[in-house]
C-alpha cells in the first residue's frame, strides 16, 4: 500500500506545463504564514509594553516634580517662619537692651546716692565743702546765712575763720541749724536769693543730666 501524502506536503502542479513555474509546497506557505503572524503578535505586545513603560515613567516623574514643588513650598514656608522669628528677636533683643540700660542708669544712680549719703553721714568735713562751693555761686556774698543739719553744726562753726579768709567779699556770715536738711548738705541766703547746696538737690541736678545723656544717645543711634 503506498505512504500517504500529507495534505501540507501535497505537490500542486499548475496546469501550465511550462518549465518556468515550479511546483512549491503549501507547507512552506503555511510556516511563512504562521511565521509572520508570531512576529506581529510579538511586536504588537512589545508596543503596549513600551507605552505602559512610558506612562508609568511620565507618571512617576510628574509625581517626583510635584513631590518636589510640595517640599519648596514647605520649606520656604518653613523660611518665611524663621525670618519673622529673626525679626521679632531683633526687636526683643533691642527691647531688652534698652530695658537694661535703664536699669543700669537707675541703679547706678542709685548706688551714687547711698555712696553719697554714707559720706556725708560719717564725713563732717564734707559740709565744709558744700557751703564753700554754694557760697562761690552767690553774687552777692555781704550777708550770708548758711543753714546746715545740727550734726554738721560745729564742724562748720569750726570753720567760720577758714571760709571768711578763702571767699572775697564776705562780711558776715550766720549759721543755722535746720534739721530738714540733710547731713553734709546746706542752703547759703543771701540778699540776691539763695543757693541750693542740698544733697538731694545736687543728687536730682545729676540724675538729670545722666537721663539727659542717655536720651540724647538713644536719638543719635
């Protein structure tokens, strides 16, 4: 019994006898065939391949862009945060100076005057001094009276003789006591009006002047 051909094996032979055309076999039609639809099957799921690729890129860098823009943001919210804390601890800082400044000025007055009434206090010949230095202010210098603290009384009466050679121009003076005024302090009358010598007075006429310094400063800062 003879093999049986294949139906793809089989041999088609035109009807043309002619030596040009050669007979070819179906099978090799069919491979070509199903060769050539593997190959655009391969290719179609290369491309979907490829464009999910680029969207899942395009989708990645976009949200990489705005996690980017998000974080600027935050961060220059986070300076704008920080610059105003500079500024407002700036001005405390300067709040602050100025704060200390007056207290030092006050507590430096404040240290000047007990220093200054301690010495009055325990130094007689401090009154000496201060009607001295009254009695060179008044213009007209004939008839003095010069009021004193009782404690300072005969430490200036000691000194009469000595204030009467030193000074031009006296012809009397009267001593007085006053216990309104404070040790070491005075208060010179004349005929032209008096002449404060006060510890107290001259402790405000030098307060005055140091808050007047500081002031003038602050406007030249």
């Amino acid at each position: 019994m003879g093999k049986r051909s294949s139906p793809n094996n089989r041999i088609v032979k035109t009807d043309d006898n002619s030596r040009d055309i050669k007979p070819f076999r179906l099978s090799a039609v069919n491979a070509a065939k199903g060769n050539h639809l593997f190959s655009s099957n391969y290719e179609g799921d290369s491309g979907a391949k490829n464009n999910e690729e680029i969207a899942y890129e395009k989708g990645l860098s976009d949200g990489m862009n705005a996690g980017r823009l998000q974080i600027l943001k935050e961060i220059e919210n986070e300076l704008k945060l920080l610059r105003s804390l500079i500024v407002g601890i700036e001005k405390m800082r300067e709040e602050i100076f100025r704060n200390i400044e007056s207290v030092v000025v006050e507590m430096s007055i404040s240290i000047a005057k007990k220093i200054v009434y301690e010495i009055t206090e325990n130094e007689r010949e401090v009154v000496v001094t201060t009607a001295r230095e009254a009695i060179k202010k008044a213009s007209d210098r004939e008839m003095i009276k010069i009021k004193i603290n009782p404690v300072d009384y005969e430490t200036l009466n000691k000194n009469r003789t000595a204030l009467l050679k030193s000074l031009d121009g006296i012809k009397s003076i009267v001593i007085e006591e006053d216990p309104a005024i404070q040790p070491g302090g005075c208060l010179v009358e004349t005929n032209q009006g008096d002449i404060d010598g006060r510890i107290d007075s001259q402790m405000r006429v030098i307060e005055d002047e140091i808050r007047r310094r500081k002031t003038e400063a602050k406007k030249i800062s």
